[in-house]
C-alpha cells in the first residue's frame, strides 16, 4: 500500500475521515556539507521517499497523535505545547505546532496518523520530512496560508528549540522545494536558489546506509557549529565586515591560523574549501564533467573526515571500498555524520555489481547488513484534499 494510503487508512480505523493527508520527502547532498550555519552553499535535492500524514480536525482542545511506525498514541494538550523529554517523537510535532502559531496560524484540535518509508538515521533527513510534512498539512486544514519558505522554518525551528539540534536550513528547504528531476544550488545566506537540471549521463548516484548512527551526532553536530563560530569572532577583529565563514577566504584564514588553536583552525578551513567546492562541483555538474565532479566529492570526504572530523569508521571504510573502483567516480559520507549514508557516483551498468561487491566487504569487516539505494529525484512537500484525491478510496476494515 503507498504511504499516504497508508496513513489514510490507520487515521481513519483510530480516529476518522481524514480531511488532509500530506507527504514531504527526505533528501541527497551531493556536496556542501556543514556550510549551510555558515551561511555557505548547498546542493541538495529531495527524494521520492518521505514522510506521509494524514490530518481531520476533531472538535476538541487536545491533538490524538499516532506513530504508525512504532504503533504509539500520545495525546497532546492543545494548552500545553512543552516539550516532553528529551528525544521524544512528539517533541516534533509540538515544536512544529508552536512555530505555526507563532507564524498566526489558528490551530484547533486535530488527529493525526504519520508513517515513513525514509529510511529513518540513514542521514537522508527523515526528521526535515517530518517537520515539513505536518506544517504543510496543518497550514492546508487550518488555512494558514503559509509560503513554502514559512514550511521550511518552521520545521528547523521545531527542530532547534525542540528536538535540540541548532542544524542549518539545508535538510527542511530541500523538503519543501524539492523538484523532480532537479537538484538545488541553495544560498544559504540570501536563501537565493536556482534549479539545475539533474541529467546524469550513463552514471547513477547510489546511497549506501551504514545502518550505524552514533550516539554523538547531534552534540557535535553542535559543537562544531560553535568552533566555526569561535573561528569567525577571532577574524572578525581583523575584518569587521566578517559575520561568517562565508565571507572567509584561505588567505586570510592562513594569515591567522597562528592566532587560533589548531582545531579551530581545521575546522574554518574545511569550510571555505567546502564552500568553494560546492561552486566548482555545480559547474562540473551542468557541464556534465562527471570525472571532476568526482574528485571534488572525494575531497569533500576527505575534509569531513580529516578537517571537519565528523565522520566514523563505517563511512570511512565505504568510501575507501570505492577507491580500487573505476567506475565509482566519487564518494563521501553525506549529511551530519558520524554515521547514515555514504552518497557515490557509478557508472550505470555497474549499479547492480557494485551494491553486491560493496555489501559484502562491509558485512565481512562490521557484521553488519548494508543497505544502498539508487536515487531517484522527487518533488517537495505537498498536501492533497483527501476526500478530493480518493473520492472512492474504501475504509472497508472500519
Ligand atoms: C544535518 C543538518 F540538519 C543540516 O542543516 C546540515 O548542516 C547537515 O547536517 C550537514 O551538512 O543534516
């Protein structure tokens, strides 16, 4: 059954009718990694897997919330939107609540169902489709008459002032503007964008899922948000012009690599590079340039890793698994780290080969069953009138 169908049906066998269901999906990186709080440059694209609600209001002044996934209820006081202890699924849907009131969005009390087909801490962003999703579902039965850029905050503040992670605004603008058949070279700072066609020739980008997600992730994830921040107050007293490593270049990093700790140091310097790759690898790209495009995702690993140390042992070996490979091209851990995906240019008529050689040399060294995907580019985050999209969709088991 397909995932709005799904969350359909279950939403209707515990609570009712649904009047709205909404999908927004997951997302790729190809490159820029940790330049997005830097007010850097991204390019993204969303997913054909995601997240799928579905919505009725219910009369009342509390939400009936439930996890397909998990087979959980909660009920949540429309009165009472505290977050609930730390890394709870609910957190999620309080946190995107409060930011579409605070947009002035009238909520009344609703029920809701949500299910996933993203593979959940596979680094593809199941929590931005999740944010994402429900604003987009709320603001259509609520008729908040949010913009798409209003979805997209909402779910990262959602997900900093109640799941606790100060992320950038790559993984919820990907959610919410996704198209299909098109990546996004994003400007994180003037939220400027451009769709570039997504046409590789002959090649196929394949995600392989570590099935690994260590526990650190969102503490350094947080950590490293503040060296970089660190990095830029030491600059700035050079250039007062200077809000972020954006508007860094190497040469002045390097003039005052003395004056900061080493670490600092590193973790500035992955970014400017990062941020200059991501503008070579978006050329490379429409130029259909696939060898040099290559070399630059290789190089983002190798910064993610070494400089920015976000990687761990698993993305490592993955990527390292593809070196003795011609017809991988490039490869690199994707998204936070510490664990996810790694994302990895093939030769098509190796697609098949290359998920069979690679698994197995991953389950010899850490006993565990990888997972890959080949990606397929899909459209942003959506909602659809129910009754309207399924006129006779049967509730037979009610
Ligand atoms: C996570 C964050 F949510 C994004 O904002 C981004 O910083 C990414 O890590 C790293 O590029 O997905």
């Amino acid at each position: 059954m397909k995932i709005k169908e799904l969350v359909a049906k279950e939403l209707n066998q515990r609570f009712g009718q649904p009047e709205w269901v909404s999908f927004s999906p997951g997302r790729i990186n190809i490159i820029g990694e940790h330049t997005d709080y830097n007010d850097g440059f991204v390019l993204p694209a969303a997913v054909d897997k995601g997240i799928a609600f579905a919505l009725r209001k219910n009369g009342q002044d509390q939400v009936r919330a439930y996890a397909v996934d998990l087979k959980e209820e909660q009920t949540i006081g429309l009165n009472d939107l505290q977050a609930r202890s730390h890394g709870h699924w609910v957190n999620y849907i309080i946190g995107v609540m409060v930011a579409l009131k605070d947009r002035g969005v009238k909520l009344e009390g609703y029920d809701l169902a949500f299910s996933g087909n993203v593979p959940l801490g596979a680094g593809m962003f199941s929590s931005a489709a999740l944010e994402c999703s429900l604003a987009e579902g709320l603001n259509q039965l609520f008729e908040g008459g949010l913009s798409t850029w209003d979805i997209a905050l909402s779910g990262q503040y959602a997900e900093h002032h109640y799941v606790g992670v100060k992320c950038g605004i790559m993984d919820q603008f990907a959610s919410s503007f996704g198209k299909e058949n098109f990546v996004m070279k994003l400007d994180c700072r003037s939220k400027e964008f451009e769709y570039v066609p997504f046409d590789l020739r002959g090649y196929k980008l394949v995600l392989c899922n570590t099935k690994v997600a260590h526990s650190l992730a969102s503490s350094a994830y947080n950590t490293r948000r503040e060296q970089c921040e660190k990095g830029v107050s030491i600059l700035k007293q050079y250039d007062s012009s200077i809000e972020s490593l954006r508007d860094v270049s190497m040469e002045l990093l390097q003039a005052h690599q003395s004056e900061m700790e080493e670490v600092i140091y590193q973790r500035c310097a992955y970014v400017v590079e990062e941020n200059n790759r991501v503008q070579q690898a978006c050329e490379r790209l429409v130029a259909h340039d696939y060898d040099a495009l290559g070399k630059l995702i290789y190089a983002s690993h190798e910064g993610l890793s070494k400089q920015y140390e976000v990687s761990c042992s698993e993305l490592d070996f993955l990527v390292e698994q593809t070196r003795n490979k011609d017809y991988v091209l490039g490869a690199r851990m994707m998204g936070g780290g510490f664990g996810g995906c790694t994302i990895n240019l093939v030769e098509e008529s190796q697609v098949s080969s290359f998920i069979e050689e690679i698994s197995a040399a991953y389950e010899k060294e850490f006993g565990i069953a990888m997972e890959a995907y080949t990606v397929v580019i899909g459209n942003g985050a959506e909602a659809t009138e129910w009754a309207v999209e399924q006129p006779n969709f049967a509730f037979d088991e009610h």
